[in-house]
DNA sequence: CAGTATCCCAACGGATACTG
DNA sequence: CAGTATCCGTTGGGATACTG
C-alpha cells in the first residue's frame, strides 16, 4: 500500500480516473458508452424486461447482429441481464441491472437531446454550408 | 398546416422526433453525438476558448486528424466557433456556442459516469469471463 | 424465436508527409 | 501553429444462410 502525498490525496477523493489521459482505461469503457445503439437500447430496457424480437421492433431498422452484440457487450459490462426460460420455442429476455439504471438517465439525456435540438442543428448546418468557403 | 387529431396533438407537443424510428433525422445526429472524442472535446471547450494545440494536449492521445475532423462537425452542427486570428504564424481558437453549452452537462455525464462506474464494469466483466461458458 | 457464422463493403482512425 | 492530403490497417455493421 503506497503512501500518497498531499496533492494526490486531494485529487484522489473525487477521481481515481480521467478520460483525458491517454492511458486510462475510462477510454475504452467511454469508447463503449458512446455508441449508437447502445444510446436506443439502454433507453428501451427502462420500461421493464424485453425480449430480443421486442427490442428489435423498437429500435426500428437495427440488424440481430447489432442487437446481439449490443446485449452482449452490456451484459458483461454488467449494465444488463440476459435471462432464458426453457421453452419451446426459447425465451430470452434483457433487463437493466441496477448498474444499467444509473446508466438510464444519462443515455435517455443524449436521445432527447438529438430529439429535441435537431431543428436547431439542421440551421446550423444550413447556415455552414451556405457560407462561400473562403 | 395540416390539422391535427387529438391524439396526434398531445404527443407533439413534446416530441417532434423519435430516435426509435428507423427513418427519423435524429438517428444521424444521435449516431455523430455518441463519439468517443465529441464526449472529450465539449468537456475541454467549457472553460473557456481553446487553441488546437491546447486541445490536443488536454485530450491525451488524440490525432490531429480526429481533433480537426471532430471540430469540423461539430462547428457545422452549431456546436463550436471556431475564430481565426491572423498573426504569424495564424492562431486558431475553438470555444462552445450557447448550443454546445446545452450539450455540455450531458457529455460530461457520460464522460464522469464512465469515470465514477469504471471499477464496477471492471468487477462485472472479471465475473462474466469467469463463468463457464455453458 | 434467439442466436451463430460468413461474407464483404464502407467508415474509422492512426501515421506520415506536405502547405500557408 | 493549424491544417490538408494520402496511405493503409482495423473495425463497424448490413445481408444472408444456417442451428437449436
């Protein structure tokens, strides 16, 4: 167990990570976070256990193997579970962990946000590329 | 104008657009705001302008090529200002616009929630790895 | 229904070299 | 310093076909 020096100690209290150093494994775990479908699915589960047929008729237009991956890659992060029920045909179904639930909000704020500034970057656009370019 | 039904009225008050919606613009938007370095940049912007150079130092490990791709976007999208001041050599500053400003909080949410749950993703996957693959 | 496995193209993204 | 251009390997992600 090292010892920590004044000025570690202070910045140790609120971070032991930053996603601005290179190194930092918060990099990957970011990388992860910010994925389209991961933005659709973490928002979908919220309403209560889906099953795979379910999700892919609410994010509209996602392929299985988008969706599996997704799932999958979630659920070993820990912020989803998977659960079958033997039957015939199978079930599976995918609900947010506790984990997942402090994910939730902040997955639901980047949808709305698009939903909800879309018109405002459609000018923006308008207006960058009505500019003569220089 | 066209007229609206009831039903129709009462959801348009607070939704123009839906994500979930295979066809709908925000999927695009959705898909540029969910980037790894837009979750790095307009962290770095809210202190105040930024040159290119300061940038890249902050955000360890990044290319100038995916800075400036980034910056790109998102000054098109309204997000960033970018202002040229002539000098020799040429100095180049990038600062939030009052756009960027509402996306602030929630790029930093995403960057500091990966930040805050990066040891329990960690704990999860150690157990998901652990277990037999049936 | 849920999932795996291929195939294959397009986009991402780093490295390097060059311009104003 | 800021930026563009090129090269090129890696990954993302759709389409399709097949298994339990």
């Amino acid at each position: 167990m090292p010892t920590t020096t004044a000025a570690q100690g202070r910045e140790q209290d609120k971070r032991e990570y930053d996603a601005f150093l290179a190194g930092c494994p918060t990099r990957e775990l970011l990388s992860r976070l910010t994925d389209k479908w991961v933005a659709l699915v973490i928002p979908a589960l919220v309403d209560g256990p889906q099953r795979h047929s379910e999700l892919a008729h609410r994010i509209a237009g996602v392929s299985q193997k988008m969706l599996t991956q997704t799932l999958r890659t979630l659920e070993r992060d820990g912020l989803v579970t998977r659960t079958v029920t033997a039957s015939v045909p199978v079930r599976v179904d995918y609900a947010l962990t506790p984990l997942g639930h402090e994910l939730f909000p902040v997955m639901l704020a980047i949808k709305s946000w698009a939903e909800a500034h879309m018109d405002q970057v459609f000018e923006a656009r308008a207006r960058f590329d009505a500019q003569p370019q220089a």
